[in-house]
C-alpha cells in the first residue's frame, strides 16, 4: 500500500498526517510553534526557522505512529496559515521573523495604495481590497521602516512555501495562498505586473505559483534527511489553509459550503466563477481546485476569543477534561441568547464587513445576576453571529450556499454546533476527518501523482458526512440577538473614536509605496 502526507504550517503548531490511498487518516502529528511575538499592540510576528523546527519534529512523529518507512510516503502536499512575509536573503536565509496573518501594523500602507490605485481599481486587479493581514502592506511597511532589512531581502514566500523551500530548495507558491497577498490577479489566476509595477516591486521577489494538485519539486538529500523522508519524494503545491481545508472536507463544488472555527473563523464559499462583492467585503480567491475559485469572509478572533477568555480567567478545574469541554458545560447551563449578553471578537482587529484593523472586542449587556457561563455563552453566540455576516453578504451577492460544513475547534463541541445551526438558521454537517488542511494537503498530494484522476474524483471517494445538526427551539432567540448584534459595530466604533483618536503621526508619508533609494530594488 502507498501512503500521502499532508504537513499544515498552522500559527500555533505545524501539523503531519498520513492517508493511505483510499484517503483514510492513519496517523498524524503535531509539534508546538513558539507563541507568537507582539511587541507592539495589534503586531504579530513568528520566526520561519522555528515553523521548519516543528516540521521536523512533526512528519518523524507521524512516520513512526503510522509504523511506517520513508519508502511508503509516495507524495507530500503542503497548506499553512496564509498572508505571512517570510522574507529571504540571496542565500535564503530569513531576513527578519515574518509578519503573519493577524498582524495589523499596516493601515498606513492600506490607506495610501488605496487612495493611489484605487478602492475599486483595486478589486478590479486582485478581487480585493488593500487590507492589514495581507501581504503586499507588510512588505510596504518593511521597505518604509526596515530599509536596512529591505536592502537584503531577494525572496517572499508564503510560510508553508518556507518550508517547502528548505524541503525542495525551490520557490514555488499556489494560486490559493497566493491569492491573499494583493500581488495575484485573481481572475486570471496569475500575478500581476500591474500591482507589482504600482508598487515599484520587481517580479523577481515572487516565487512561481501552481495549481494546487501540481507537482512543485521534490525532496533534496539534505530535506529528506531533515525529515526522515526519501529523497525525490514529489511535493506537489497544495494550498493555504482555508482552501486546503476546503479540499479535506469537500467543499470543491458550488454550492458547497463551510464554516470553520480555528484562531480565526472563516466561512468559505466553493464558486465556478471568481464572484465580487464591490465593496470587498469578503475575499475572493483562486481554490486550491483547478479552475475553481472561492468567496471567503473571515472572523480574526474566533477560537481565539474562547482561549482568550480561558488564558485570562481560567478553564474552570484542574481535572484532566479538556479546558474547551468544562468552559462549555459552563455555558450549557444559560438559555440561548446568553440573557441578553453580547460578545463583540474583535480583539484582533476585524476583516468581514467591517475592514477594520482598529476595531476592538466588547462585552455588553451584563448584570450582577450574570454569571461566567453567561460570558462563555455569548462568546460562542458571538464569534457565530461573526460568521454569519459573511452569510448575510453571501445571499447578497446570490452564491449559493446549498450543504454548510462545520470545521476547526467549533466543530468538536456539540454546543458549539447547536449555536451555529441556530444562528445560520440551516442545518449544519460535520465530516469524518477533523484534520481540514492537513488532509486536503495530502488529498492534493494524491491527484498529483495519479492516486485519483482530479479533486472531485478524491473528495467523493474520500469525504464522509458523520453528523448533522438542525436549528432548534434556539434560532428564534438568537435571530432576534443577531439584530441587536448588528447594532454593536457602529456603536463600538464611536466610542473608540473617543478612547483612541488617530494622531497624525499615525498618517503614511508620501514616499510609503516607493523605495527609499534605488538600492533597495532586490538585484535581478
């Protein structure tokens, strides 16, 4: 029998898992990131080197779970979380720890490639709009902070790319992950030398990007040693996270729908055509499926709210249950609609629909009567009332939104998956595999050498729906607290007006989207 491995290069961990070659997961491991670094509030920053630190520890540990030889492993697909810059020198060594996905240092540079290209040019060139978590505003930051930083970097890569560099010694991305830098012409699934000129950036900077299931490179001596793996084992592209994740729970088709709840939250919409909101509200992005596109809307905190909430006023016991599982028998024990408590996730900023870097989370509605359990209910209602903007905006712009998927942490609590079927008002299903883009990864992995003639083909073979969960008695109560709900930003953004007004200082100088000196062009 032949084997596939999935390597997803998450924020808190890197993530191995084997499928055998009808798509059954047979062993997976996972090895810690170091917690991010944040030395300024909104920052977000991970060094590669320790993502390529965990890889290594992760695929020997899955091997030898798995009683495996290197020899079994046929391909490797590889997913990760998307928009970091991990920036390389000549040699290919990091230049400075990467800016990841959460990060919101960049409004000045948002603000000033918005107002030179314009909000609607912008859409027109990359489906979407210049925003804090993607990529190009953190490479325009660095060149404008960081020149002597600048001056060496030769290279950007994505971080699932880094270490598909260190495995294969090649520069190569996916049209997904590339997607979500505000480099890529989505519509024409390439990138694009007119953001690349707009910006002064030279092409040379970018790495070649692939359809998802396409052979990139394979494994050199020296990372196949690394690894435990053979040398020449194929790596085929794979996707970013959302997209990758997307494959592993099938949602390749239109019409086909899924709501994930990891450090973020985002619900993803499988489309045959690359559809616009124009106010970019949600992304529109290439799928990790050939041909495919997707509509993505994304909530920044929302299994990040809960372990917010768990990190800075405990889990409720020491007695060897999960944490999530005690904070969840709390919140059992309040009525939907949390007594009238309401929780705002926007600890990290907000992107679907509010594109806000500066917005900040709230709790409002509480009464001496409330209890913890009432705080950890409206956390869940919360982060679902998030997603469920995306939903709004969906019906809006008529995708279709046939089956909806749950995935990540929110779909391993069954009051987690109550409150979502409630607040979406549809059913909701879970899938077998739990590991998202793990196992896309290794499902990509496996159309790339031939396993299975295309993604449909190994989505329909492999996908298994466990369970489905309809609205209850709930869903009236929470679609009228999803009003109130509605009514939360508008008034939270007035009141940060006040309690942190923008000082000038915070405005970009006009020289932001050029280089400092001619010296700080990557040489050709």
């Amino acid at each position: 029998m032949t084997y596939l491995l999935g390597i997803d290069v998450g924020t808190g961990g890197t993530r191995a898992l084997i499928l055998d070659e009808s798509g059954t997961v047979i062993a997976s491991a996972t090895s810690d990131h170091a917690p991010f670094a944040s030395p300024h509030t909104g920052w977000a920053e991970q060094d590669p080197d320790d993502w390529w630190r965990a890889c290594r520890q992760a695929v020997p540990r899955a091997l030898e779970q798995a009683g495996l030889q290197a020899s079994d492993i046929v391909a490797i697909g590889l997913s990760g979380q998307m928009h970091g810059a991990t920036l390389l020198d000549t040699a290919g060594a990091v230049v400075r720890p990467a800016l990841i996905w959460c990060d919101q240092r960049t409004q000045a540079e948002c603000d000033q490639l918005t107002e030179r290209i314009g909000a609607a040019r912008l859409i027109e060139l990359t489906s979407n709009p210049a925003l804090t978590g993607f990529t190009l505003p953190k490479l325009l930051w660095v060149r404008r902070t960081e020149p002597d930083a600048w001056a060496r970097v030769r290279h950007v890569l994505l971080p699932k790319d880094y270490i598909r560099f260190r495995l294969t010694g090649r520069m190569a991305t996916d049209v997904a992950d590339a997607s979500g830098t505000l480099l890529f012409d989505v519509a024409r699934r390439t990138w694009s030398s007119e953001m690349l000129a707009a910006t002064s950036l030279p092409a040379s900077l970018l790495p070649e990007a692939f359809e998802g299931p396409q052979v990139t490179g394979s494994l050199t001596a020296e990372g196949a040693a690394a690894v435990g793996l053979l040398a020449g084992t194929p790596v085929v592209a794979g996707g970013g996270d959302q997209a990758a994740g997307a494959v592993g729970m099938g949602i390749v088709r239109a019409g086909a729908v899924c709501a994930t709840i990891g450090t973020s939250g985002v619900v993803f919409a499988a489309t045959d055509r690359p559809a616009l909101d124009p106010s970019g509200r949600v992304h529109t992005f290439c799928h990790a499926v050939p041909g495919r596109w997707h509509v993505m809307g994304v909530t920044q905190a929302a299994g990040l709210s809960l372990r917010w909430f768990r990190d800075r006023f405990g889990s409720g016991g020491s007695d060897g249950r999960d944490p999530y599982e005690r904070l969840t028998d709390e919140a059992l024990a309040v009525p939907p609609g949390a007594d009238g408590v309401l929780w705002a996730p926007y600890l990290m900023g907000e992107r679907t629909p509010h594109l806000d870097a500066s917005a900040r989370a709230a709790l409002i509605g509480l009464a001496a009567s409330h209890t913890r359990g009432h705080v950890i209910r409206a956390i869940l209602e919360g982060v679902a009332f998030s997603l469920q903007d995306s939903f709004t905006i969906l019906r809006e712009m008529q995708v279709p939104v046939e089956a909806i998927r749950l995935g990540g942490g929110g779909a391993r609590s069954a009051l987690w998956r109550q409150v979502q079927a409630d607040v979406y008002g549809q059913s909701v299903q879970t899938v077998a595999a739990e590991e998202g883009a793990a196992c896309g990864a290794g499902l990509l992995a496996g159309v790339g050498v031939g396993l299975w003639p295309d993604v449909d083909t190994a989505c329909d073979r492999v996908v298994r729906v466990t369970s489905e969960v309809t609205p209850g008695e709930g869903a009236a109560v929470l679609a009228r607290q999803y009003l109130a709900y509605r009514a939360l930003y508008p008034a939270l953004k007035q009141v940060q007006a006040l309690l942190m007004p923008q000082a000038s200082s915070l405005q970009p100088p006009a020289s932001s989207l050029q280089p400092q000196a001619s010296s700080l062009r990557p040489e050709p």
